[in-house]
C-alpha cells in the first residue's frame, strides 16, 4: 500500500491533485501499476517508470499465459510396493 504518509507533503499534493483522490490504496495488480507510473511521473522519472512498468507487465503477461499446446501433462505411474501376499490377500 502506498500511503501518503510515506511521501513528502509536496509530493502528496501532487498525487492526490494527479488523481483526484486522498487515499492511495491499490486493490489490483492494476491499480499498482498505475501508482507507479503515477508516482514515476511526478518525481521526474517518466521514463524509467514506463521501462519498470513494461518489464512488469511482460511478466505477468507471461504468468497469465496459458501454456502452449504443445505441452503434455506429465505422466504419473503407481507401483504397487506390498509384498505378494499382501497383493494376493488384499487384491
């Protein structure tokens, strides 16, 4: 969570003026990123928020992907470890 009270009180005025807000609270994966490019924009690094924020999203693109066909499930295999008769008593 991104609180104004860790932010100096310039930069808060600037955040809650930027957003027409007084509460900072990011609920989504969303809101954070936004927050960063937010905050990124008014302490003068555009350009580094944007290269952070797309490096983000490329990876949480890449979480969210579902898996290529090409895949297979891996194969499970049980072996029956009880002594013969054991096997032949219990079935």
């Amino acid at each position: 969570m991104f609180r104004l009270l860790d932010l100096q009180a310039d930069i808060s005025a600037e955040l809650i003026r930027a957003r027409n807000r007084d509460d900072f609270n990011q609920r989504s994966i969303a809101e954070i990123l936004q927050m960063i490019l937010t905050v990124g924009r008014i302490v003068g690094v555009t350009k580094k928020a944007r290269a952070w924020w797309a490096l983000l999203q490329t990876e949480l693109d890449a979480i969210t992907r579902p898996p290529r066909a090409s895949l297979t499930s891996p194969r499970v295999l049980f072996e029956d470890v009880r002594p013969a008769y054991l096997r032949n008593l219990l079935g």
